[in-house]
C-alpha cells in the first residue's frame, strides 16, 4: 500500500519513501511519500487562503452535515486510502500493524472519532455557546442577546503536527473544518492512518480536497508547519511544552500529569472507588494524556497501592489480535529496555516502593520491540522523582499527602477528578490554577464530556472576538438595528 502526499487537493508520489513494518514481523505494511519543509511552505504561499475560500463557499451547516456522513464512512465504509481501497477492518488492522496497539483498542478509538463528527453539531454550539455558525462566516452578525459580534480568523488553515502514541488525540483537531478552517496535517510516523483515512472521509462525504493537506516527512516539515502556519497544534514531550510555552500561536499537547485527589472526608473509603482509579490508569495502555499518572492521598496510600497492583499486576502481555490484549507494545527497538531502566532507577530511591514487584517482570522484550506491564509505586511524600512522574503505559504513584499540602505539591495536572464532598476543599480546588479540567467525584479522569472543551477552547484559539461597528448613514437606520431587525 502506498500513501502519497496529499497537497490541498493534489496527490502527490515522492520518490523518497518511508516503509512501515510491522512491529512483531518486520513485513512491510505500507510505503508513505516523504516531503521537504521547503515543498509545504511553497504550498502554504500558494494554497492556504484557498483553502478556506472553498470551505466558505458551503454553508456552515451543509459543512456539518457532511462531516456527520463523514464521521460514519470513517468508521464503516470502504474509502480510497493512497492507492488502495481500505476497508475498517483493514485500517484497525494496519493500525495495530505499525503502533503497536491492539486491536481492540484501535476499534475504540474508532469509535471514538465517529462520536464526535457524529455530535458536531452538538459540540460546536457547546464550544460556541450558541452563537450562530454563520457569524464565523461572515465575520460578523448578531448574536442572541441582540448585540453585534465580530470574530476574525487568527488562521485560513490549522497546522498539525500529529503524534503516533495515541489514535485518540484526533478528536481534537476534527471540530476544525465546521469552523470553516482547512488542515495541514504532518501525519505521526508510525501512526498515519488515522489523518489519512480521516481525510478520505471528509472528502468522499463532499468537503472540499483543497481544504486538506497531508505532509509526511521529516522533522523540517514539522518546523514548516509551525512557521507557515498562524495557528498549529502540536504533540510532544515535556519538552516540547517547554519550548513553545507562551507562543500565542502554538497549542502545544503533551504529557498530563492527571490526578486523582482523595479528600479527607472521602479517603475512608477508598475500595468504593477503586474501580475508577484502575480504569483511569490502564484503560487505552495507559497512553493518554487524561490517563491518571498519580493518585493523592492523606492516609490509606500503601493499602490503595496494594489494591490497585493487585488488579493491574498480573495483566500480561498478549497478542495484538486477542480481543483480551490491554497492553500496547513499544515499537522502536530498545525503547522500553530503557524507560524500564529509567523506572527501576526511579523505584529505589528513599520513601519510594514497588507495590507490583510481586507480579513477574514488568519488562518484556521481543524480538523487535518490547512492553512494559502496569507499574504502581508507593510514595510517602510527593518528593521523590517518580510522583512527578508519566509514561507510555499503565503507571501510576500513589502519594501520601495531608490535604492541606496537596494543592501545592501537585504540579501541572490536565485532568483532576477529586473525590470530595468538603465544600471548603471543593472551593480550593475551582481556584486552584494548576488543574486544567476538573471533576467532582467517582468520575475517571479518561471519561470525557465533548460539549465541554477538553484542553483549551478550539474556538478561542482559532478566531479572535474583536470590536465591530458601522456608521449610520443619512435617513438610513444603523446597521446594527439592521443586522438585528434582519436576525
């Protein structure tokens, strides 16, 4: 199978190739076109306000209606990808092939994808808080309280600059084309086919080809999308946050840090909600940013720690295509050899234990890749390294710590779910600016709400609201009485 590139509506076959293997085998899945940043920047120049135009030039709710078809031929039609006909099995299949993820959990994040295109028109009036698409269109109109409204766009097109750990990052980037803004997309290096068969969707459903662009390659391209572009997104490391911090221009999406927090008056207990605490650590392998990565608590740590390696320990590791498999392998050879050597490092260190010790090997190596089993560490104080710590894979520390302190050792945290019925820590935790998304009660920290923005507002990122007003012209009536009178 060959993937080209895809430049806003052109195919594109490059003689400099890159061949995915699979990651148990070495046989070769597929070959993907490689392109230069210097090839994406002549086409941004040339296509990019293009690209909007065509998007402009259908109505906004038309545009929904066919990312909704768009959303269901994603996840059940048969579509042209690269130079071969794919069906969903296929995909799930090739997916797993080169991620190294199970089956079973391509097919969730397929579903996944197909529930937010599904509700787009729920989530955009969420997101929107109800302002009528059309304004985004126009640039200005009247909204429901009767005022005028000027939003701009910051951008024609969002770059991005796309991952391979997770086929569930995509759901961030899908409300883009309804707010009537064309993708630029450096698909993941092991993980291309979701942008990919994303892209053949949309088209096939009646989105404009030159809407979109795809440009596999190396990490120049990446570095052109962040320049030519106004606006990107961009998955990476610790890192990678740091390096882009304050550019207006880059969202920047990497690790979580999410949390469990147990408050005093609920740590009691804590069996009752063990079951969220093991589905927030291990469910997708543990790869997401929303994933719990620590879990925080007065009193109870060592018996939480006991209970949760209990349940996670003995999961082993199985083949892809068992609908039993949970764990994901790491596919660049001796990537996991080394974040286990990291760990154990990390596990002697004073006030720190393994509570899954007693569960076999946490490092598996296969012939050409490897895998790590769920780890639970035990902290008597948020000191050590590793309570500050997130990988690739079922983790967590469980952190002994007085709720008092607890907002403060904490650190960055994506998504906190706090168990807490002390309205005086409940009011803490709404002012505590450290916490990103945040849910009261038994709710894990990977169940998400779509009609409530999951890492920044979409919207706010890619316009900007800006004052507008028009002059009354002589016996005529203002504009803005106009506009209203008209809505």
């Amino acid at each position: 199978m060959h993937l080209p590139a895809w430049r806003f509506g052109k195919s594109y076959e490059s003689l400099e190739r890159d061949t995915l293997v699979h990651f148990l085998t070495g046989e070769p899945v597929a070959e993907v076109s490689q392109v230069g940043g210097a090839m994406l920047g002549r086409d941004l120049a040339k296509s990019a306000a293009a690209a909007r135009r065509a998007l402009l030039a259908i109505d906004p709710e038309e545009i929904v209606e066919r990312l909704q078809t768009a959303g269901n031929l994603y996840a059940h039609g048969t579509l042209t990808v690269g130079d071969s006909r794919q069906t969903p099995e296929d995909f799930v299949k090739q997916q797993s092939a080169t991620t190294g993820l199970p089956e079973s959990l391509c097919r969730a994040n397929m579903q996944k994808n197909m529930f937010v295109l599904s509700n787009m028109d729920r989530i955009l009036d969420a997101l929107s808080r109800g302002l009528d698409p059309k304004i985004l269109w126009q640039g200005y109109g009247v909204e429901h309280r009767g005022v005028t409204v000027s939003y701009q766009a910051a951008s024609p097109v969002l770059g991005l600059v796309l991952p391979s750990n997770s086929p569930g990052v995509h759901t961030l980037w899908l409300p883009v084309v309804a707010l009537g803004v064309g993708l630029v997309m450096k698909p993941g290096s092991q993980e291309p086919w979701t942008p990919y068969r994303m892209a053949a969707a949309m088209v096939e459903a009646g989105i404009p080809a030159e809407a979109i662009g795809l440009y596999p390659g190396a990490t120049d391209v990446g570095a052109a999308v962040l320049t030519g572009c106004g606006r990107s997104m961009i998955f990476g490391s610790a890192k990678t946050v740091e390096q882009y911090r304050g550019n207006p221009k880059v969202q920047v999406h990497g690790p979580g840090f999410s949390k469990i927090i147990l408050g005093d008056d609920c740590v009691d207990d804590w069996r009752e909600y063990l079951d969220i605490m093991a589905e927030s650590v291990a469910i997708n392998s543990g790869r997401g940013c929303i994933n719990t990565s620590a879990i925080y608590a007065s009193r109870h740590t060592r018996e939480i720690a006991a209970a949760l390696a209990e349940r996670l320990g003995p999961i082993e590791v199985k083949p892809p295509d068992d609908p039993e498999a949970k764990l994901a392998a790491f596919t660049i050879p001796g990537a996991a050899k080394a974040i286990w050597g990291q760990i154990d490092g990390l596990l002697s260190a004073p006030g720190v234990s393994h509570a899954t010790a007693d569960y076999g090997d946490r490092f598996v190596e296969g012939e050409r890749c490897g895998w790590l089993r769920p780890v639970v560490a035990h902290c008597l104080s948020p000191e050590p390294e590793i309570a500050r710590a997130e990988y690739m894979f079922p983790f967590v520390s469980v952190v002994e710590c007085s709720q008092a302190k607890m907002l403060e050792a904490i650190g960055p945290t994506l998504v906190g779910t706090a168990i807490t019925n002390d309205e005086d820590f409940q009011r803490q935790l709404i002012d505590c600016t450290q916490i990103d998304r945040l849910n009261f009660g038994p709710l894990p920290t990977t169940k998400l709400d779509w009609l409530q923005p999951h890492e920044g507002n979409i919207i706010e990122f890619l316009y900007r609201s800006r004052a507008l007003q028009m002059a009354r012209g002589k016996g005529e009536p203002g504009r803005q009485e106009a506009l209203a009178a008209r809505s």
